[in-house]
C-alpha cells in the first residue's frame, strides 16, 4: 500500500513538472512567431532573453542563499569550462537556429523538423549509457516521430533554409539535452538545482551566440528605428518591454525544462515535448484557422499510441526498480 501511495505520488509530481513546463513552452512559441513578424532580429532577441535569464537566476540564488543561509555552489574555472561549456554551447546554437527559423517557416513545419531531436536524444543517450538499450523504446521514438509526421504532413509550407536550420538545432538539442542531464545528475558539481545550473550556463551561452549575431544582425539592428536610430522614445520602449515579457517566458521555460530533466531525463522531457507540440499544433489549427486532413488526426492518434506507450514502459520500470530494491532490503534484514 505504501509503495501505491509512493508511485502515485511520484507520478503527480511528473505530471506537475510537465504541466508546468508545457505553459512557458507553448506561450514562447506563439510568443517567438508573432514577435517575428515585425521585429526581425531572433539572434539579439535570444542574446536579450540570456541575459534576463542570468539576472533572473543570480536574483533567485541570492534569495535563496539568504533564505537557507546556505552558499550557493560556484564551480571552479577547470569544471566550468571543460564540463559546463559543451553544454552551452550547445544550447546557445540550438535555441538561436530555432528562434533564427522562425523568419522563414510555419510553426507547423517548425514542430515537425523538431521532433526529429527525440532521434537525436535516443542515439546519444544510447551512446553514453544515459538509457538501457531496449527495442520497445525504440518503437516508442519511431512511433510518436511518424505520427507527429503523419499530424503535419500537407499542413505546412515547406521552406528549405528554414528547414535545414530546424533540423541542425534538433541535433544540438540532443547533444544539449543528452549533456545536460549528465551535468545536472552528477553530484560532485552541485548543479541539481535548475536556478544553479543556468547561473552558469547563460555567460557562456553569451559568448557563444554573440560572434553569430554581430555578423548576421550586429550593422542591420545598429541601423533600425526600432532601437538605436529611434527618434521618439515610444519605439524603443516599446521594443524593450516586448523582449522582456519575452524574458519571462525564457526563464520560465528553462527553468522547467531544467527542472524536469533533473527530476527524470533528458528522454522524458523529449517525449512530453512531443505531446507539447501536438497540444501547440492543435492550438494553433483552433486559433489560427489551420485545416486538418484526416491523414493529421491519424498521425495524432498514432503520436498519442507511442506517448502512452511510454508511460507505461516508465511505469513498469519504476514498478520493477522498487521490487529489486525490495527484495534487497528484505535480503540485509531478514
């Protein structure tokens, strides 16, 4: 009875993360399209975004530091840039090529060239021991990543620069999420928790995506009225407290994608993203007005066949881990 109260609570609080996760997920993305249309510059946007989430999470630390009384961890030069900057990097490079794809495609396609990152994930948590090796894990990928194929296919306005951008940000998000996970999860760095970890992670990810904003938009926004050549102040200010409603919602998204990862893996959170876009996909046929053949709902029940597969291949797992460690409790106690 008590191990039932246990597992039900560890799934409520799966959910919760998810939950929490998916509304700075599915708000950032309407958030990113409808800012593109007007303000044409993802990489400062993303560097804008980087920067609040630094301020944000050295606030948070400094208040929990004074709540607990208890020093936050600073890592070392060596452990810094050797194990935290792949990571940046990384996630620098994938989160600037998504917002960057945002000028030339749909959402709809978007979603659909990133769901190729659970592919990705798989294949890197497979090649460094992150995930046991099991062929129904792999049927769980190819059938949520054929479905959610299916649910786009024929919805979208194809656009090959656009494309190529999504689907190299999908492998940077494998590499990124299989990273992470390995840095959250080792416990001599001291990063379990999410407002530490980005701490660090934000002045690199700086670094990393300013060389490819100063010469893809530095001399372009230098020149716009909507910043720096503005003749009125309403322009600017405008700008900035779009870019930091933004902010929030970048903070609020890593801040739950962190979370979740620590909490579960690098694989979970692929997997709920995935449900995540088909829940965007549908908001946005509701909203937008996108149509739906019955080729797309086809691919939606497919998607969902290969999500509840999941779940219960978790909840198995989780049942058979608590059984071994009963039995071994009950071998030292007799």
């Amino acid at each position: 009875m008590a191990y039932l109260v246990q597992f039900i609570c560890r799934g409520l609080r799966v959910i919760g993360l998810v939950l929490f996760y998916y509304v700075f997920s599915i708000g950032i993305t309407f958030y990113n399209k409808w800012l593109m249309k007007d303000f044409h510059y993802p990489l400062f946007m993303t560097l804008v975004h980087i920067i609040m989430i630094f301020c944000l999470s050295t606030l948070t630390r400094s208040i929990l530091q004074w709540w607990t009384g208890k020093p936050r961890v600073v890592l070392n030069w060596t452990d810094y840039l050797t194990k935290v900057a792949p990571t940046a990097l990384a996630t620098a490079l994938d989160i600037g090529l998504s917002n960057w794809s945002f000028l030339f495609i749909t959402i709809s396609l978007y979603t659909m060239t990133k769901t190729s990152a659970v592919l990705f994930i798989l294949f890197f948590s497979l090649l460094l021991k992150l995930e046991e090796p099991n062929p129904l894990l792999i049927l769980v990928v190819l059938l949520i990543s054929g479905g959610l194929f299916m649910f786009t296919f024929q919805s979208t306005q194809f656009n090959l620069e656009g494309f190529l951008m999504v689907l190299m940000a999908a492998f940077l998000g494998g590499i990124r999420w299989t990273f992470t996970q390995i840095l959250m999860q080792k416990a001599e760095l001291g990063l379990q928790n999410p407002v530490d970890a980005l701490y660090h992670l934000q002045p690199l990810m700086f670094l990393s995506l300013f060389p490819l904003y100063q010469y893809n938009e530095g001399l372009s926004l230098s020149t716009t009225e909507k910043l720096f050549r503005a003749t009125e102040l309403a322009p600017p200010r405008h700008s900035f407290l779009i870019l930091s409603f933004g902010g929030l919602l970048a903070f609020g998204l890593s801040f739950s994608e962190f979370l979740l990862v620590s909490r579960t893996s690098s694989l979970t959170l692929s997997i709920a993203g995935i449900f995540k876009e088909v829940s965007t996909l549908l908001l946005a046929a509701s909203v937008m007005g996108d149509s739906m053949s019955l080729l797309n709902w086809l691919g939606f029940a497919v998607c969902l066949c290969g999500i509840s597969l999941h779940v219960g291949l978790k909840a198995l797992n989780s049942k058979q881990v608590g059984a071994k460690t009963w039995l071994r409790v009950r071998s030292l106690n007799p």
